[in-house]
C-alpha cells in the first residue's frame, strides 16, 4: 500500500512539473557553486582595490568574478527555463538545494567550518524540498502573455507590488546609508523584495517564450516587452545589492537569510498573483507550508553553526581563520546585527 502511494504521487507531477523540478536542481547546482567562486573574487579584487561592500566596483576587473557571474548566469538561465514549466511554489524552495552546496564548497574552499549541527540542516532542506516536491500544484494552463498581464494588473497584486517598491525606496535611501555596514537585512531586504517581482516577470517572459517555440507567437504583444524591461531592471539591482552583501558579511550568513527572505516573498508573490494554491485542498498546502518549514529549519541551523566549532570541553566555539583576521572579517561579524 505505501508503495502504492508513493507511485501515485509520482504519478501526480505532470510532465511539465518534471521538467521544471530537473532545470531547478540544475540551477541550484550552478548558483551554489557561484556564490563561493564570486566570493573568492571579490576577496582578490578587494586586496587590491576598494572592496565592493564600500561602494568599489573593483571586482569587475577581477577574471575569478566573472567566472563566478557566468556560472550564476548559466544557474539562473535555468532557473528562469524551470519557472516555464513548474509554479514558483515548487521550484523557489529548491533554492535551498544552493544553501548546501554553497556550504559545502565554502567549507572545502573557503575553510569555513561546518559544524555537525550544519549537517543536519542540510539533511532537513533535503527532506523539506522532497516534501514540496511531492506535493507541489500543476502548473496553470497560461495560453497567452496577456493573460499573465492581466493577473498582474489584478488590484491584489498591483497593491503587493506598489507596497514593495515603497519598502525598497524607504531601505535604500534611509537606511542603507545608515546601517548598511552592520545590518545585513538592509542589503537582503532589498535584493529580496525586488526578487519577488523579479521572479514574477521571469515567469511571465518564460511562458511567452515557451509558447513562441511552440509556434504561437508572444514578441508580437508589448506585455512582453514590459515584463522583459522588469527582469533586467530587477536583475540588475539584485546582483549589486547582493555583492555588496557578499563582501560585507560572510557567505554562509547571506545565503540563508537571502534564500528565506527570498523564497517568501516570491512564495507569497506566486500566491497572489497566480493563485498557486486555488485548486489544492487544506492538507496539500499545510504540507507544502510544512515542508517550507522544514527547510527554513535547516538554513537556520546552517546560519547559526555555520562558523562553529565544537571546543575542548564540548561547548561550540566561534571559528575565525587567518584569512578572515587578515581581512577584518571577525569585526564585522561581531558588529553584525540581523
């Protein structure tokens, strides 16, 4: 009978849903991988020039960066081909999948530890992207960008969007300026809001896209034209918001708060503007929420041991490098307030 189960939830993915799950590991794999090679870049070029978190843009002459940018880009062209084929409640919380290997990776690269505790965060984002997974909505049957446009004119997601842009000019011109050094939500916060509407329009231009090659063509219509001018405009104030995160703060503290903030947002964004959860019953999506909750569990505890060390007398300790005390890296730690 259990087995049973299991092959009727299998069978419940559409074709669509699994081509979306594929992109989305691969794209988490590409980003993951990113994070560290930019953040190795960005110490290179920081020894040598204005570090990017104090307003340098050094690092765009640094080749280790734009190998890093080009690895996220190639994550990213995957991610936007998944949001094609699957609803943003299925492929955002796979993001989570990066948080691992970009873990892993800073502590094979970066020598940053990775405290058992760090282990089984990892272990929970594993059971808690399976959990989603398997219980995730189909996607919706969109047979026009215009269609997409009219979801977003919508007064409820016209008013989440007008809510978000007022957030991010309040946080950019009033206390970015202020906190930006020691407060690491100031930085996220804005990368994640416009995430959100990032992820929307990506949607939107996935779709018109998907529905071109098929054979009906989307260029035609100006939506989208205006969802593509959104993407760009979105995209290019994450990327300098996030480096100015990266270079300020430590990798496995911006990961995870980024991919809570983020995954939230574009969760709720989806929900409001798609209605992911409009043809799934109440057990379906306390599962989904449960299994968001799982995994926020795990980039917790990945956040909070991340730089741990268990000491002589079993107690966890703060773990600091050479490399880190060369750079002030533990200042800036200790000075760090969420």
């Amino acid at each position: 009978m259990a087995s049973q189960g299991w092959r009727d939830a299998y069978r419940g993915m559409s074709s669509d849903n699994i081509k979306g799950l594929i992109l989305a590991l691969s794209s988490s794999l590409f980003i993951g991988a990113s994070f560290i090679v930019k953040k190795k870049g960005l110490i290179k070029a920081g020894a040598s020039g204005t570090r990017a978190g104090v307003g340098g843009y050094s690092y765009l002459l640094e080749p280790l960066w734009w190998v890093g940018m080009i690895t996220m880009i190639v994550g990213e062209i995957a991610n936007f081909a998944a949001y094609a084929f699957a609803p943003a409640i299925l492929v955002t919380p796979l993001g989570a999948l990066s948080i691992i290997i970009s873990a892993v990776l800073a502590y094979i690269i970066l020598r940053e530890k990775l405290h058992i505790f760090g282990i089984l965060g990892c272990a929970l984002c594993v059971v808690g992207s399976t959990t989603i997974v398997l219980h995730a909505p189909q996607e919706r049957q969109i047979e026009s960008v215009t269609e997409v446009w009219d979801l977003a004119t919508e007064p409820a997601f016209v008013i989440y969007a007008v809510l978000v842009l007022m957030a991010v000019f309040i946080i950019v011109f009033l206390y970015i300026p202020l906190y930006g050094q020691t407060h690491i939500m100031c930085y996220i916060g804005v990368c994640s809001l416009v995430g959100s509407l990032s992820v929307m329009s990506v949607k939107a231009v996935g779709i018109a896209l998907k529905l071109t090659f098929s054979g009906i063509n989307q260029l035609i219509y100006p939506q989208t034209w205006v969802f593509t001018f959104i993407v760009l405009l979105c995209v290019i104030t994450q990327m300098n918001y996030l480096n100015k995160a990266l270079d300020t703060f430590n990798t496995a503290v911006v990961s995870p708060i980024y991919y809570t903030m983020f995954t939230s947002l574009t969760i709720l964004a989806s929900v409001i503007m798609f209605k992911d959860w409009s043809g799934q019953n109440p057990t379906q999506i306390v599962t989904e929420l449960c299994g968001f909750v799982t995994i926020l569990s795990g980039t917790f505890l990945l956040h909070k041991t991340k730089d741990m060390v268990d000491g002589p007398s079993g107690r966890l300790y703060k773990h600091i490098t050479e490399e880190d005390d060369q750079e002030g890296i533990p200042l800036r730690r200790q000075n760090l307030t969420v």
